[in-house]
C-alpha cells in the first residue's frame, strides 16, 4: 500500500518513511509543495501525510487544488499550528483527519489505517473474498482462517490486488505500488512475485487472473 508523505524537514521526513516501510507500507516522500503536486498527479496513494509549511507551494494550497481536481485521497494534516481555527481550516479544505507536531508514531499509524479504511468505504476492518481474508487494521492474511506467510513483496502484491479487488490493475500500477514510483520498470519482477502468490493463494477460492493487454484481476472464482 503505498503512502506520500509531503515534508520539508528532511529528517522527519526521512524518519517517517523508515517507520511506515516497517509497517509494511510502501513510501514515497516529498519536500516541497510544486513536488508533491507532481507525484500525486502521476501516482495513485492509500493515503498522503501532509506538512503545510512547505517550501514553494503550501499545504493548504496542495490540498485544495488536488480536491479541486476531484482526487478523493485521504490526507491526514501535520502541522506544528494546533490551534482550533487551524484545524477546523484544514477539514474545511478538504483533509480527512489532522495531526499537531509533535505527535507519537503509534497515533499517526491508528490515525492511517482509520483514513484508509473509510477511503474503501470499509464497514468492517477485515476484507473477504472466498476463504481469503485480509484484517485491514493489522494488515495480516489469513486462508481458511490460518495464517498466510508472505514475503514483504508478497504482501504488497496480494494487498493491492485485494483492495482493488474485481477490477483491472495494471502491471506498472501494481509495480509502482510494490517498487515504488522511482524504481527502474522490470515487468518480469512483478511476474514473479504474482507468480509467487498464485501459489501460495491455490485452494482460497480466489483468482489472480492474467488479462492480456491489461494487467490483472483478482476474483473469486
């Protein structure tokens, strides 16, 4: 699942996408607004951590002109401002939730899979699909109700391809989704990881299917 984060502080920045990539996100980072509004129009995110005190083009602005486009992302503020007419300004704009610096890991990780879970309209934390089951709070698969042991990558294909379930995913989507926006394109990487997962998937009642062209649908079968 991959995330942005918009941060001009280097160091907190780069902190920050140490501690998601150990929770099994996969992270992109930028540190200036005319950037961020780059990545997001070439990218697509679970989620974008945003700082409003940006270098060249400002959080606030980001986020309006991105809403204004109609990009449904879930943006969770950071700010050191945590005054009530700060926050209440962020939500009017368009963010989803709002978080004041400083703040503890734990909060902000609580805070992204709450975002996340209502930007797929989620009643429940556990996705379904046949005897596979993804618990989208603590991210972990089970098939048939065991646990299913999977690589990082693994867990990256598989969850992708399960939020998009029952639609087509590109084959650069899902490697954008796994590598990352700036990883050097290798089609065959992201065959051997689907490859990989078909496997370790057999007897759940789900398909990955190969579509030609296309890219790859996940389904039951």
């Amino acid at each position: 699942m991959r995330l942005l984060i918009v941060e001009d502080n280097h160091e907190l920045a780069d902190w920050l996408a140490r501690a998601l990539v150990q929770a099994r996100y996969t992270v992109e980072v930028a540190h200036d607004g005319e950037e961020a509004e780059h990545l997001i129009a070439l990218g697509e995110y679970a989620a974008i951590v945003l700082d409003l005190s940006l270098p060249h083009v400002d959080g606030m602005t980001v986020l309006k002109r991105i809403r204004r486009k109609g990009n449904r992302t879930p943006v969770i503020i950071l700010t050191a401002n945590a005054s009530l007419d700060g926050r209440v300004a962020g939500l009017d704009s368009g963010a989803d939730d709002y978080l004041a610096k400083p703040f503890e890991l734990a909060e902000l990780e609580a805070r992204l899979r709450a975002v996340i879970r209502r930007g797929h309209d989620l009643a429940s934390p556990e996705i379904v699909i046949a005897d596979l089951a993804l618990d989208s709070a603590s991210k972990l698969f089970t098939l048939k109700g065991e646990p299913l042991q999977l690589t990082p990558r693994e867990h990256s294909v598989l969850e992708y391809l399960v939020m998009k379930s029952g639609t087509t995913v590109t084959k650069s989507a899902l490697h954008e989704s796994v590598f990352g926006f700036d990883a050097e394109p290798d089609p065959s990487a992201i065959e051997i990881y689907v490859h990989r997962v078909r496997k370790k998937i057999e007897g759940s009642g789900v398909q990955i299917a190969t579509l030609r062209g296309l890219g790859y649908m996940l389904r039951a079968l």
